[in-house]
C-alpha cells in the first residue's frame, strides 16, 4: 500500500507538472501572439430599439492561431488575466478598436460608439487613466464615441479609489458600461455614487425571458431601476423575435445578439454601417 501511495503521489505530481508546463507554453505563445500580432477584433452591432439602427459595436478579441485556427476569448483570456498579460493584450484591443472607430468616421458613416471590455486588473492599473487618454490622443478618437464595459466587480472592493478612477474617466468624455449586469453581488446603494452610463443585463435573463416570469420580472426591475437613474439598459445576448418584442415591451434602450447580427470582421462590419442597416 506504501508503494502504491508513492506511485499515486508521482502519477499526481506528474500531472501537475504537465499542467504547469502546459500553461508556461501557453504563456509564452501569448505573448509571442502580442508580438507576431496574431489577435483581431470582431465587432457586434447593438441597435437601437427606437430607430432600430446601429448605434454602438463591441468589440471582441480572437486569436488567429497559426496552427489551431481562431480561438476564441473565453480559451485565452483566463489564462491572460492570471498572467498579467491582459493588461498589454487589453491595451491593444483598446487601441485597435479605437483606430477602427475613427477610421469609420473618417469614411463618414454615421458616428457609432465603441464599446471595449476591460478586464478589472486592466482598470486597477495605475496608469489606466492616462492610458485611456494617450490613446484617445494618439487614435484621434472623439472620447464620446468610447464606452469601456467594466464587470460588477469594480463595486466589490477599494469602491472609493474606483469611484475616483471613473469620475477621472467621465471628465474625459468616455461612457461607462457595466457588463453582464445582474451576476454579480454589488450592493444596489453603490449604483447611486458610481458614475455609468449604461448596464449591460447578462444574457442569462433574456435566455429565460420568454419562459420564465422570474427572468422578466428581474429584466423589467432593473430597465426601470436604469431609467429612473438615467442609466440606460442594453439587452445582450437577443436570439429570437419573442425576446426582442418583450424587451421593448419593456422599454429597453438598446440590444444586442444573433437576431441581429453575430460579431462580424471589420469588413462585413463596415458594410453594415455603409448601408445604415434598418433592422
Ligand atoms: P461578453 O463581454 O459578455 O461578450 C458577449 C459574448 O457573447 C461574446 O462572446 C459574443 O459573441 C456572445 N454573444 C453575443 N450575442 C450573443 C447571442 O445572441 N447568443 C449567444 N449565445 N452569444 C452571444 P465572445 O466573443 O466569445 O466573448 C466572450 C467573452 O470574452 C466576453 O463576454 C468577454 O468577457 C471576453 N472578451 C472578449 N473580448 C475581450 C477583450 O478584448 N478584453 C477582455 N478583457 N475580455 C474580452
Ligand atoms: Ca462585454
Ligand atoms: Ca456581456
Ligand atoms: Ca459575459
């Protein structure tokens, strides 16, 4: 028994290795897709529900891997965020999506909000701010057309430091987003003191919306809680034509999700917007 206890603990050991390197190597050809410039940008519509046009992309990160073909964010980010990493690869998709942004202007089709995701220890930098700012100044980029979606998350811990880090980013001119709103464990009082923009509610609730009362009592709960604090709401995550008819049964502002479009290449992107696409 002694014998095989030790050979469990190699066998354990062994894998744990294995693992281990398995993520060095990972690690590594991250870092070496931020050199080789292996990552691109994807872009979704959101559309508004009055005029049912796009007002506003997000973009979203893959990585064009030369062997294994497009990865998608859920794959990499993880191991990206316990790296450190995102913050070199979150600065990159900041400033690509705000090239594109203002490339689009250039072009002259009607100005669209970019809306980028920022992963919190992006946020927690130091330097985040002047980050932001440098490369609004460099893109050219008019801040009003950049919202940075952050999670919940940043309500949880130094809330005084971060309602500082977003009042600093609201004199900018940027807009504030929280992402996947109604996940997480934020108290609703902290909504009242952090400055945003708009909420994001979590595609969890509009999945179950058509069937469950829960799910649209909750989404219905947090579009007038957004309203009457002039926050306005985005439904995420719309697949099908009942989801969308109770969300602007709701009121709802804006939606996004495969009834509309998936995230497209910046090419297909731009020819949605070159027709001013009425949905
Ligand atoms: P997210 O920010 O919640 O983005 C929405 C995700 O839902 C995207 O997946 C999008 O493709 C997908 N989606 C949109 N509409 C629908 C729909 O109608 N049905 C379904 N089933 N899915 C829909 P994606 O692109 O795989 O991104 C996954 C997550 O990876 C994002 O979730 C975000 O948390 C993260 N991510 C993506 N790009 C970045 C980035 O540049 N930086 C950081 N920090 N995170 C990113
Ligand atoms: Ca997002
Ligand atoms: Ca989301
Ligand atoms: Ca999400």
């Amino acid at each position: 028994a002694k014998e095989k206890g030790s050979n469990q603990y190699q066998i354990y050991n062994e894998n744990m290795n294995q693992k281990l390197s398995e993520e060095l190597m990972m690690e590594r050809a991250l870092y070496e897709a931020l050199e080789n410039q292996e990552f691109l940008l994807e872009y979704q519509p959101f559309i508004d529900m009055k005029t049912n046009k796009i007002v506003e992309a997000e973009a979203l990160i893959r990585w064009s891997h030369p062997q294994k073909g497009i990865i998608p964010p859920g794959l990499f980010i993880p191991l990206a965020e316990k790296t450190g990493l995102i913050v070199s690869i979150g600065n990159w998709v900041l400033r690509e999506a705000c090239k594109q942004n203002k490339l689009w202007q250039t072009k002259e089709y009607k100005p669209i909000i970019m809306s980028v995701n920022i992963s919190v220890l992006q946020f927690e930098r130091e330097d985040f701010v002047n980050t932001v700012e440098s490369i609004l100044l460099e893109t050219g980029l008019d801040p009003q057309y950049l919202a940075l979606e952050i999670t919940e998350g940043i309500a949880m811990k130094n809330v005084e430091e971060n309602i500082d880090k977003l009042q600093s980013l609201k004199k900018i001119g940027v807009k504030i987003s929280i992402d996947d709103f109604g996940t997480g464990f934020s108290s609703l009082n902290y909504f009242t003191r952090f400055p945003i923009d708009s909420l994001k509610i979590d595609r969890s609730f509009i999945q179950s919306i058509e069937h469950s009362q829960e799910a649209r009592a909750i989404v219905s709960m947090i579009i007038s809680m957004g309203r009457s604090l002039g926050i306005e709401n985005i439904a995420e995550g719309i697949e099908t034509e009942g989801q969308l008819n109770i969300i602007r049964k709701e009121n709802c502002h804006k939606a996004q999700g495969y009834f509309f479009s998936k995230p497209t290449n910046p090419g297909a992107f731009q020819i949605l917007l070159a027709d001013d696409k009425e949905f």
